[in-house]
C-alpha cells in the first residue's frame, strides 16, 4: 500500500492531509502534481480557509504479511 502524506498551505498555517493511492508505484513529480491538483480544486477546506499551496510530500510505502489465519470451524 502507498499513501501520500502532504502538509498544505492554508494562509498562514499549515494542515496535514494523508490518503491512499491506489498505485502501487508512485514517484516524486506524481506525488507533487497529486497535491497540486487537489490544491487547484479546492474540494478541501480548513478552519483556517482553502488550501493555498504544497509545504511538503512524502510517500509512506508499506508492506502488510499475514503472519497468523486461525483455523476455521
């Protein structure tokens, strides 16, 4: 699973926004124009206002094992 973790510009403050991707391999410029749309649409909003602009992104690459199944009766 992947998730993009951005803190976004909202005036003066910065908010955090984190989602999965349903890519499994995703690199810096996607990631960065992912925020910038959302930035673009203004389909979020903050206490603090609309979003302004992209402070930071990372990716959150994870792997899940499943270590135990119980066994079924």
């Amino acid at each position: 699973m992947v998730i993009i973790s951005s803190k976004v510009w909202t005036g003066n403050t910065v908010s955090f926004l984190a989602f999965k991707v349903g890519k499994n391999n995703i690199d810096q410029a996607e990631a960065l124009a992912v925020m910038n749309t959302i930035v673009a649409s203004n389909i979020f909003f903050t206490p603090s206002g609309a979003l302004t602009g992209v402070r930071d992104v990372k990716i959150i690459d994870t792997t899940t094992s499943d270590l135990y199944d119980p066994s079924q009766v």
